[in-house]
C-alpha cells in the first residue's frame, strides 16, 4: 500500500461502511421490488375490467416501502460526505493546517468558493476550511468542485446531490423512499398472451 | 385485442392507482393480460424533483477524489 493509501485509509473504510448500507439498501429492496400480481408480491398491476370492453392497467402498491431503505440511505449519504471531510482532514495531517477544523467544501460558482474558502466578516478575513494547506492542494480541491468538475451541469454531479441529500437528512427529514419501473412506458410492463384472440 | 393505450411513460409521476395503460379486448379479459413478472422495478429515495443519480455513482465520486488527494500526498513524500 502506497503512503498516500495508507493515509486515506479511513477513508475507504469510510465508503467501504457506505458500501456496506448499499447492499442492505438492495437486500431489503430486492424482497420488495417483485413485480407480479400474486398475493405474494406486494408490488404489480391491477387490471380494472368492469367496464368491458375497456381494461385499465393500474400500478399496485398496496405495502409502503419498509423505512429501513431511507434509514440505511441517510447513512450511507452521511458516511460519504463524512469520508470527504476525512480526506480533508487527512490531507492537513500530511500537507499542513488544522486537521479538526473545517469541512471538504461543496461549492456551486467561483464566488461561492471564493465566500467559502477566503471568508470576510467585518472587513475582516476569517479562518477558511482550508487555511494551512499549500496552493497547489486548494487546486487540486478547487478542480473537484461540482462547477469546475461538472462545468454547465454542477447540478449532476454526484457530491452535489450528496451533499443536498446530507443536509436535508441531517436537518429536516428522512428521505421518502419510491420504486418505479425500469420500462420505459407502461404497457411494456403487461404481457398479452394472445393478441390475436 | 382491438386495441392498446400506452398511459405512463418513464420519467411521470408514478403511485399506488397509477393508470399505466388501458386495453380494449373482445371477450373476457381473464387470463388474457399478465403482469410482466421479469419486469424490473428500481429503487430509489429523495426528493422527486431533485437531480438524480445513483448511489454507486456517489461512492465512486467520493472514491476518485480520495484517490486523488492518496497521489498528491504520494508525490509530496
């Protein structure tokens, strides 16, 4: 193992415990997610026919989706944006600059990161999250940046929606869990076993 | 079958009553229509009007950038 793996090394256990929350996440979903119309299958299709000759075809969800799916997904979110703060954290221990101090910054423009990283209060500068570390370090957190990384699309960028998701998780409440088919129109969904009847 | 609707298409809104398609059918319906059973159905949570993307897809991001800053300190010893 390299010196920087060895020095990110909680990091991956860090994902590693995310991992770990994603394959309960399809555990749990996987007993779920069975589409058919059997009383066995708590997801399917009812096919209304009362009024003949007209079928509709209505999607079935007749059991919520057991809570145990958001709860492993807000700490699988949790566990990796924590990992960025220990990457921050372990790049001060070897570069320079308070490790217990600030948070690997998600930012959306150049100004927010300019607000972020070099912050002024009172015509003052305040501590940034990355004071102590050297010029070349901040590049290399500034070209992860979602606006940088994702330029005209910082929205898609996967640590952007992690980091929302962490805040909503954290702040204001648990993330409402929902299935929805992989077809892509319904009808692809129902199986007409003689079309020529 | 004289004739298929498609209703819901990828991407809608989606919820237990949800009309997916309607049929017009000559005679009884029983045992005509099935339920798809190797239909796959996907998982997900947040907000529905948020960006999206998957969980895998957020582990590696964070994974690239602690490959990145293990290099820098690779470099630097």
């Amino acid at each position: 193992m390299s010196h920087g793996n060895d020095a990110m090394s909680d990091v991956y256990a860090k994902l590693a415990w995310a991992e770990k929350h994603l394959e309960d996440i399809t555990s749990l979903g996987g007993e779920y997610l069975l589409p058919g119309d059997d009383d066995d299958r708590p997801l399917g299709i009812e096919f209304d026919n009362s009024r003949p000759p007209l079928v509709v075809a209505k999607f079935l969800a007749e059991k919520p989706l057991p809570t145990e799916i958001s709860l492993h997904a807000g700490d699988l979110v949790h566990n990796a944006r924590a990992a960025l703060d220990h990457v921050l954290a372990r790049l001060k221990d070897h570069f320079g600059g308070d490790s217990r101090r600030g948070t690997y910054p998600i930012t959306e423009s150049d100004a927010d990161w300019k607000g972020r990283i070099y912050p002024r209060r009172d015509c003052g500068r305040q501590p940034g999250p990355l004071d102590g570390l050297p010029c070349s370090v901040r590049m290399a957190i500034y070209r992860e940046q979602p606006h940088v990384a994702y330029a005209g699309r910082r929205q898609e960028d996967p640590i952007a929606i992690l980091s929302a998701m962490d805040n909503t998780d954290k702040h204001r409440l648990l993330h409402h869990g929902f299935v929805y088919p992989a077809a892509q129109r319904g009808v692809d969904l129902i199986h007409v076993r003689n079309r020529k009847r | 079958m004289i004739s298929e609707e498609n209703v819901w298409v990828s991407g809608q809104p989606i919820a237990h009553g949800t009309v997916m398609a309607r049929f017009r059918i000559r005679g009884l319906a029983e045992g005509l229509l099935r339920v798809d059973r190797n239909a796959e159905l996907k998982l997900a949570t947040g907000p529905l009007d948020a960006p999206r993307t998957t969980y895998e897809d957020m582990i590696a991001r964070v994974r690239g950038i602690a490959d990145t800053a293990a290099a820098l300190i690779d470099h630097h010893s």
